[in-house]
C-alpha cells in the first residue's frame, strides 16, 4: 500500500485540520456513489480510507511515524515469505493468487487492502494465532473477533439535520441501509456493532464504522442546535417594514420585518433550526437581515434619493 500521507497529499507535518480537510475533499470527489459505481472510483475509494485510517488517528499516526507499524496498519518486522507463505515453493505448496486451485493461498493483510471483500484469507492476527495452533501454543481453537470495516460516507445539510436512511456499500461489497439520526455533526462517527467482517473459530462478528461527512449549505450555517442565515430585504421593507417569506428546513414560513429595520437586525424564529431529538430540544432558526438594491439601477430609487434631504450622519460614532 502507497505511503498515505501520499495518498493524501499531505506532508508529514500536516495538522490534524488539514489531514482531515485533505480526506474530505478526495472523499467527496471519489465517492463511489458519484461515479455511477465505477470499480476504479471504488477502488481508490477505499485507498483513500485506508490512508485516512492511519494518518486520522493520533495514535496509529504516532505508530506509523515511528516506523512500528506499516501504511496497512500492520506490525512492521513481520514477513510472510520468511515463513513459507509465499506462493511458489513454500512449504505449503500453491501460489498466493485468489481463487486457484488447491494448495492456494490468498493473505490480505486489512479489509481495505482486500479489494475482494475483506473476508477471504487471514489477516496478520490469524496468522500468528494459527502459527501458535498449529505448534500446538495457546492460540488453537481461541475465538476471535472479526475485523472492523470503515467506510467514508458524504450526506447533504438536509439529511443530517432531519436525519435519513442512507444506503452505504461495505468494503466487502456488501449494501446496508444505514439510518442517519437527527442533528448529526460533521465529523461524527456512526458505530453499527456486529455489522463487519465474521468472527473467527466463534468470536463476534466485526463492526463497521461510518465516517460521515456534511455537506454544506447554500445559504444556512449551524450553531449548536441553531441555524443561521443572512436575508436580502429591499430598502422599502427595511424602511416601511413588511411581511417577507424565509425558508427553512420544513419550507418557508413568513416573517414580520420591523419598520426602520438595519443591516444586520437580527430575527428569531423559534423552533424552526434543528429538530428536537432525544432529550435535546429544537433549536432557533436566527435570521440577519441584509438591507440590498437593485441588481440594475432603478432611476426612480436615484432620483428620489438625490432630492432626499439627508438628516442623520450613520458614521458619526467612528468621530
């Protein structure tokens, strides 16, 4: 497997923020679902986890800089050809290829480095484990847990405020509905316990770990349980005040604008940021009011304005 801060794009000396940032951006441009289901795409998909998986996590990150483990994840020192593994003439006879004939052996080291699935051969646990069985150690007939999956996924604002069911491919090609609960932050993990790779001699089965990323929004931004949003209104609303349409996330609702209202009023709407959920309560939607002309000149606004007689000095407190 390729270096991952290579992978990546990033140095070495990256921060965790831009580690992150880079991982979001590959995520979002190689996703699968994106791609109309390329094999490629999935591929590279899964190399960009992967990498993410070991540069994204403070201690497999320590690990890896100092040389203990390896851009798979897996213990540096340990080499299966020393031991007969290696197709060819090992002394279990058979190459290392997937799907010969008997005698064949096929080693994937993690999930991600399997782009069959995950599930087929050992990973580098069974392998001493079965070393150990096999000389009669401590570790025959031990039951194991299967492996962990981690899997990158991208929702839309809407989705992760509302919540949502998503259908999400596992490296081993198998397709889950996952549900996506409401008020989820960027960021945040989904853990599906007992949904990965198969135990081993009895042991649990794996879990799978979604990544979820948020995709931002046009024109809300979020605050706790908040949204907030900045609203164009024309001059004559702000003076005179009016009744104005705002939008939000069940659809637009009206809004009483004040007369004599300035850029950067700012309106509640109770109840209308994220939905309530759990023990939290629905948040407020905060709306900033934007005073804005016309895109093309209006000679009646101009003509008005230049007879207006202006009485008041808006920059007299910067004297």
């Amino acid at each position: 497997m390729r270096d991952p801060y290579d992978v990546l794009g990033v140095s070495k000396k990256a921060s965790e923020a831009e580690i992150k940032k880079a991982f979001r951006s590959l995520a979002k441009k190689h996703h699968p679902d994106t791609k109309g289901g390329d094999a490629a795409a999935h591929k590279k998909f899964q190399e960009i986890s992967a990498a993410y998986d070991i540069v994204g996590d403070k201690d497999k990150r320590a690990k890896f800089d100092a040389g203990e483990i390896d851009a798979g994840g897996n213990p540096r020192g340990f080499d299966p050809g020393a031991h007969g593994f290696r197709g060819g003439g090992g002394p279990f006879g058979g190459g290392a290829r997937q799907g010969g004939g008997p005698g064949d052996f096929h080693f994937a080291w993690t999930d991600q480095n399997n782009e069959h699935g995950g599930q087929q051969g050992f990973s580098a646990e069974d392998l001493f484990s079965d070393l150990l069985g096999g000389l009669g150690g401590r570790g025959r007939g031990q039951p194991r847990q299967g492996q962990d999956f981690s899997v990158a996924i991208t929702v839309s604002f809407e989705e992760a405020a509302r919540g949502a069911e998503r259908r999400v491919q596992l490296p081993n090609g198998e397709q889950i509905d996952v549900r996506i609960p409401v008020g989820l932050r960027d960021g945040q993990q989904i853990r599906l316990k007992g949904r990965g790779g198969a135990g081993r001699k009895g042991g649990p089965p794996g879990d799978v770990m979604i990544q979820v990323s948020v995709a931002a929004h046009p024109y809300f931004t979020r605050d706790g349980r908040d949204l907030r949003m900045d609203l164009p209104v024309t001059l004559q609303e702000a003076v005179v005040g009016g009744k104005v349409p705002v939008p939000t996330l069940t659809g637009a609702v009206t809004l009483s604008v004040p007369a004599g209202s300035n850029t950067g009023s700012t309106l509640r709407l109770k109840g209308k940021g994220i939905p309530a959920s759990g023990a939290e309560a629905a948040g407020d939607l905060y709306v900033k009011l934007v005073v804005t002309l016309p895109d093309k000149p209006d000679e009646a606004l101009r003509s008005f304005v230049e007879g207006w007689s202006n009485t008041y000095d808006p920059r007299a407190r910067l004297r």
